[in-house]
C-alpha cells in the first residue's frame, strides 16, 4: 500500500474506527427502500420521510399489496417522487415474488430491483452482508481526486472504483468507502472544501491548485 493510502487508513482508523452509512434503516428491507430514495435526495431528507413509510410498511409484502395513490403521500416531499413511487411498489413485488421476501445478497439479483443500479447495489451488499465494494458516489469521485488517490484525468466513476479497489486491502473497502463519503460530506466540500480545518492537508494535492488560482 502506498505511503498516502496507509495514511488515511491510519488517520481514519483512529478518528472514524466505525464508519457507517447515514441512511436510517432497521431491516434490510427498509434499508433498500431508503437507498431508492437516496438518489438525486439527501440522506437528511430521506431520514426525515422514512419513520412512517416504514411504520406503515414494515415487510415487502405489506408495499407489494398497497397502491400508487396509498405511497405517494409518503414520498411526495423528496425528489422524483413519481419515479420512486413506481420503483419501491415494483420492488417490493420482486422481492415478495421473486426472493421469497428475502434482499438477495448477489449484486446481478440486487440490480434486477427498479431504481437500484450498479453503485446501490453495492452500497446494499456492502452494508447488509458486508461484501467488499467501492461505490463511488459524486464524495467518492471528488475526494478521490482531490488527495491524489487517482490521477485528476481519471474519467468516469468505474475507473476510480478500479484504482481504488486495486490499492486499498479488501477488509478495508467498505469502512474506506464511508470515511471519504464522510470526508466529503462535511470537510472536502464541493464548492468551498473547508481545507484550513482539514487534517489531510499535508497529504493533499488540491490544495496548491487552490492556492495558486487566488
Ligand atoms: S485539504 Fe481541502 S481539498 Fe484537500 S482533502 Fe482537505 S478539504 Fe479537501
């Protein structure tokens, strides 16, 4: 592992030694419903609509047998409310029908869900069954680049997820995952990074580009 890499998982480690996602969820169940809702949303809002969807339906069967117009007020406040209605109705019915009311494990039977793709299917195996994944989410993506982890030419999201998962040890995936999540969230901002606060700055390479531009 690379000086800079051992680094964070020696800065993180101390400060964060049990990072998880900040998506309220108390079955897995309730967990894919709030990954759905996640997109384009924050988990903020998420947290603040999901106490009485998952009250009113506490098992895929009781989402399966309910209606568009019954969902829809639970979820109207979030965005792309439509969509999402549509997709946590048909996924409930794939998951009943299908799963025998069971969130599959495999990341293939994870993306056949509606409004699951390849990156939620990771973030759902990684924090229900703990397989090794490197979702790369737009924190991922910029922080990435900002300490040096990836070259800052590095194109598309997969090609930072195979960099990533190429140099960080496979035990450490998942937790390395939310610290830069984190990191993201609430330090390495996008517009205004809050680097005179920032403990990484003596390993970061953004910080020059940022100086040299004022
Ligand atoms: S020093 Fe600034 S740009 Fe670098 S990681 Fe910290 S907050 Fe982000």
């Amino acid at each position: 592992m690379s000086h800079k890499y051992a680094f964070l998982l020696d800065y993180f480690s101390k400060n964060i030694p049990n990072p998880k996602t900040e998506l309220d969820y108390d079955t897995p169940f309730h967990l894919v419903i709030s990954v759905i809702l996640s997109a384009q949303c924050t988990d903020k809002r998420v947290n603040s609509i999901t106490p009485a969807l998952f009250k009113r339906f506490p098992n895929p069967i009781d989402l399966a047998n309910s209606t568009y117009e019954e969902l829809f007020p639970y979820v109207k406040s979030i965005s792309y409310p439509n969509n999402k209605t549509r997709y946590l109705l048909s996924m409930a019915q794939i998951i009943t029908n299908k799963f025998d009311s069971k969130i599959p494990s495999e990341i293939k039977d994870l993306c056949t869900l509606p409004g699951v793709g390849k990156k939620s299917a990771n973030a759902i195996a990684s924090i229900i069954y703990n397989v090794p994944s490197m979702p790369v989410d737009t924190h991922v993506f910029r922080v990435s680049k900002r300490l040096g982890l990836v070259d800052e030419n590095t194109k598309t999201p997969l090609a930072v997820e195979k960099i990533l998962t190429n140099n960080i040890p496979k035990q450490y995936l998942n937790k390395f995952h939310h610290w830069l999540v984190l990191h993201g969230r609430y330090t390495c901002l996008a517009r205004k990074p809050k680097c005179t606060q920032c403990k990484l700055i003596d390993i970061c390479t953004y910080l020059p580009t940022a100086n040299s531009k004022k």
